[in-house]
C-alpha cells in the first residue's frame, strides 16, 4: 500500500470518526437536557402536592440529586467518547505508520549511522 493510499485513507478515517464523534456529542448532551426537563417537571409535580417545608426540603433534595446524576452521567459519557475516540485515532495512526513504514525508518537510520561510522574509520586526522 503505497504512502498516498495510506495518508487518503488516514483522513478519511479521520473524518468519519470526527463525524461520528459530533454526532454522539449531540446525543449525550441531548440525554441531559432531556433528564434535567423532567427532573424539573417532577420538581414542579411535587410542589404541587407540597404540604410543608419537610415537603419542600425533600423536593430539593431529589431534584438535585437527580441533577447531580445527569451531569455525573454526562461526564462519564464524554470521558468515554474521549477514551474510544483516542483508541481509535491510534488504531488508524498505526495503519498509515504502519509497521513496515517503522522497519523501514529503523533500517534507514542503521544505513545512515553505518555510513557515518565507516565515514569516520575512513577519515584521516587532520593533524
């Protein structure tokens, strides 16, 4: 496979993952506003029904639990996306870095160093 196939298939992996990526973004920050409208809408069910201020103490302590749950929950989510979108920018690294590019490199440096060592067992002192 040859360096241009590699590279156009890098970005296009690149892209495709960058696309999918927004679109899970979008998704999990959907989830959110979606638990923190109904907490909200129970919070105010509750209200209704409130007989006194153990009542309303215990609304709030709900609502923000259930708040706390939803940005807890949202984080983690976005810590994961991260995580599988690291692993997978990795795993496309490798193919266009791929092992026989790093032989390759590894065999080009061993070639340059052995030229620079027979340069220098060759080389007469300038004294």
């Amino acid at each position: 496979m040859s360096a241009l196939t590699r590279a156009q298939d890098f970005l296009s992996d690149a892209n495709e993952l960058t696309a999918k990526s927004v679109t899970k973004q979008f998704d999990i920050q959907r989830d959110v506003v979606d638990g923190l409208i109904k907490a909200n809408r129970e919070r105010l069910s509750a209200f209704r029904n409130a007989k006194g201020l153990g009542d309303v103490v215990s609304i709030e302590r709900r609502y923000y639990s259930a708040i706390a749950e939803e940005i807890t929950g949202s984080v983690r989510a976005q810590g994961e996306l991260t995580r599988d979108n690291l692993e997978e920018m990795r795993r496309i690294a490798r193919r266009l870095f791929g092992q026989d590019a790093v032989s390759k490199a590894k065999q080009t440096t061993a070639d340059v160093a052995a030229d620079v060592a027979a340069s220098v067992r060759n080389a007469t002192p300038a004294i």
